[in-house]
C-alpha cells in the first residue's frame, strides 16, 4: 500500500472517529430523561455548568473558592440569593475534577463538585450542578427523577 493510500485511510479513521459522537447526539427524537451509552461519547463535548448558590439566612456571606487542577476560580464572597457559577467541557481523555471550599460563621467545607461519575452526571441532569449552601450544611440540588441529595 503506497503512502497516498495510508494517508487516506488514516484520514477517513480520524474523520470516523470525531463525527460518530456528533451524529449520535444530533438525533431528532425529544429526550425523555433516558441518556444511552453513547451519551458517555458525547458528554466530551458536552458544556457543564457548575453552580454554588448561597441560600442561608439571616443575610450569612457564603465564601466560595473553587479549583480544578489547571484553575484556580477564585475567592467569591456570596450574598444571600446568589450564586457563583462557571462552565466548562470535560478533558477528552478523563481526570476532570473541581472542588470547592466554602465557608460560613463558623462552619466551613472542603469537597469536589464535579468528578467523572455517571451517578453524578444524572444527580447534575447531564448538565448542570447546583450546590446549596444552607445553614445545616451543603447540598447537591435533588433534581426530580435522580434521587436524594448527596
């Protein structure tokens, strides 16, 4: 087989390869909460939203300082009813992981707000996060359908 053809053939592979996950997340049909296999494909592409909301009471400033391993987001001072939030895709080949300090009076926490775990991915909606602080702790919002809170 000559160069050219080899060229080819590793052209249409790579091509194969990038457009399968799109084609497979472009279907027509209306979503009914069900996410197939392939969707671990297309949660590479996928834009997440990771939100920290303060929902104390009693006007309680909410400190958030949130990481992953190449950002730093840093230190936001959350007044009752906001919210700190980012966006982001997934690194291709795993390992993606934020986690978040937050603190309060005298109640503070260290934790991860988004790992690669499909038990997650469904307690987040395949999509977006909600972090709750309350004044009896932090919570992962329980979206209907996905269970109890973390």
């Amino acid at each position: 087989m000559n160069s050219f053809c080899k060229n080819i053939t590793f052209f249409i592979f790579v091509q194969a390869i990038a457009i399968t996950p799109l084609i497979a997340s472009s279907s027509s049909e209306h979503d009914q909460g069900h996410h197939d296999d392939y969707s671990r494909l297309s949660l590479w592409y996928k834009t997440w939203h990771i939100h920290a909301v303060n929902d104390l009471s009693n006007n309680k400033i909410l400190l958030v300082h949130c990481k992953s391993k190449d950002d730093d987001l840093g230190i936001h001072n959350l007044i009752v009813g906001t919210e700190f939030n980012w966006k982001f895709r997934p690194r291709i080949f795993g390992g993606t992981l934020f986690w978040c300090y937050m603190a309060y009076d005298n109640f503070h926490a260290a934790f991860k707000v988004f790992w690669e775990d499909p038990s997650l991915y469904a307690k987040c909606d395949y999509g977006d996060c909600y972090w709750i602080a309350r004044d009896d702790g932090i919570y992962l919002k329980n979206i209907p359908g996905t269970g109890d809170v973390f």
